[in-house]
C-alpha cells in the first residue's frame, strides 16, 4: 500500500552524475539519464537550484537523483538526493 503511494515522486526523479556543483552562483552541472516529465534525453547540463541550501548536500562525482522542472524555459532543480554507493 505504502509503495505505491510514494512511487509518482520517484516516477518524477532522474538519476545523474554531479559533474560540477557552483554554490555561489546556485548552478549544478548534471549527467544525467532521460529526465520523463521534461521529455528530454540523456545528456549533460548546467541546471540552475532553486535553493542554493540543495547544492551543499552534493559534490563532483556524486550519484545522484534529482526532480527537473522548467519554468519559463529556465531549467531548475527543485530536489536533490545523494545516492548511496553499496
């Protein structure tokens, strides 16, 4: 029961790579997997956080899922979590 409700924030999550974290200016750069719900393939970009508090969670090398939205054509990342390395 438990599952299937938290499955459609995971269905939102991609999976990438940090490649590059700018705290200062807010700006994550991402390798990351097709993101779904923005219909775009995998490649990576530069996304803009929509709190700058989310990039200090992360760092270069890190595994990641993250949620993607655009906003008037701007790229943002809303949420980011770090995933463990078994």
């Amino acid at each position: 029961e438990h599952a299937r409700m938290e499955k459609p924030a995971a269905a939102t999550m991609t999976v990438g790579e940090v490649r590059k974290v700018d705290v200062e200016l807010g700006k994550i750069t991402i390798k990351h997997a097709d993101i779904k719900n923005l219909a775009m393939p995998a490649m990576t970009m530069v996304f803009t956080a929509t709190d700058k508090a989310l990039l200090s969670e992360v760092k270069a090398g890190d595994r990641i899922r993250f949620v993607a939205t655009n906003q008037n054509g701007k790229l943002l990342v809303t949420a980011i979590e770090a995933l463990t390395v078994e």
